[in-house]
C-alpha cells in the first residue's frame, strides 16, 4: 500500500484519526508525477484530490488516464472521489467519460437524494462491485460516516453537458 499526498499534513491526520497504519508507505509529492514514474502496479488505485472542492485539471485529462492505466494491473481497479455541487454537476460522468474513452470499464457510485455529494468514479474490473459499507469505524464523526454510507448506489453516467 501506498500513499501519494501533495501535503505531508494528510498522513499525520490520517494516522491520527483514520487508524492508517505505519506500515503504509507514504509518499509527499504530486499525484501525477508518481504515477508517470513509478514502475509499481497495484491492485487499487484511489484519488481522492481537491483545489477546493474540484478536481485539478492533471487528473481529469488524458496524461492521468494513461498514468493511470499503466500503473493499475488488469485485474485491478480505480476509484475517484469527485465532490458534485448540485444535481446538474457533470463533473463525475465527465471523468467517468473520459475514462470510458481510454477503454475502462466504468461505473458510478452516487449519492442519492443529495445535491452537493460525493461520487465515485469506479474503473477497470468493477462487474461484480457491491454497493460500500464501512469496515472500519473512524474515530471521528463515526455516525455520520456510517448514515453517508447508507445514502450511495450504483447509477449509470449521465451524458456530460458542454
């Protein structure tokens, strides 16, 4: 396992609050630039990166899509968390789109009934992904967590707009 954060803070609270455990590696620097070089594959890749509450345009284009592919093996997976505002935001069926593209198999988990949510943008070997539930309780907001939990399903992309 292995973790790529632009700010060595994230591993500090993630340690703290998340129980990350210390056999983790932990990698300072820019999500992008480590999957052009690293020659790992690993079975799960998981972006979870923000200015804000969007997505930067490195992982949204198609130099992170290739990186992407190269370094998750076949029968591996990508999961994107991307933030919505609002029910028209496009911005997850975008990214899903994109990745459909460089030939991804691609499904969508969304939140139902929310208008500023979470999605996340699965690809690669998603055919027999179930909808998530917690495995491990976090320290903090645990309730919360577990109830958001709840409100996620499977939908299909929408077509982007624009």
């Amino acid at each position: 396992v292995s973790v790529v954060d632009i700010d060595p803070a994230s591993f500090k609270i993630a340690r703290a609050h998340f129980k990350l455990p210390r056999s983790v590696k932990c990698h300072v620097g820019d999500g992008l630039a480590f999957l052009q070089s690293t020659r790992q594959r690993f079975d799960l890749l998981i972006v979870d990166a923000f200015l804000g509450e969007a997505v930067p345009d490195q992982f949204t284009g198609d130099d992170f899509c290739r990186g992407a592919r190269r370094a998750v093996r076949k029968s591996g997976a990508l999961l994107f968390n991307v933030c919505l505002d609002g029910r028209r935001d496009r911005t997850a069926d975008k990214i899903a789109a994109r990745l459909a593209r460089q030939g991804w198999s691609v499904r969508m988990i969304d939140q139902r009934g929310e208008s500023e949510r979470n999605a996340i943008v699965v690809a690669g070997n998603v055919k027999h992904l179930r909808a998530p539930r917690p495995l491990i309780v976090p320290d903090v907001e645990a309730e919360r967590v577990a109830k958001q939990t709840r409100t996620f399903q499977f939908r299909r992309r929408r077509r982007a707009k624009g």
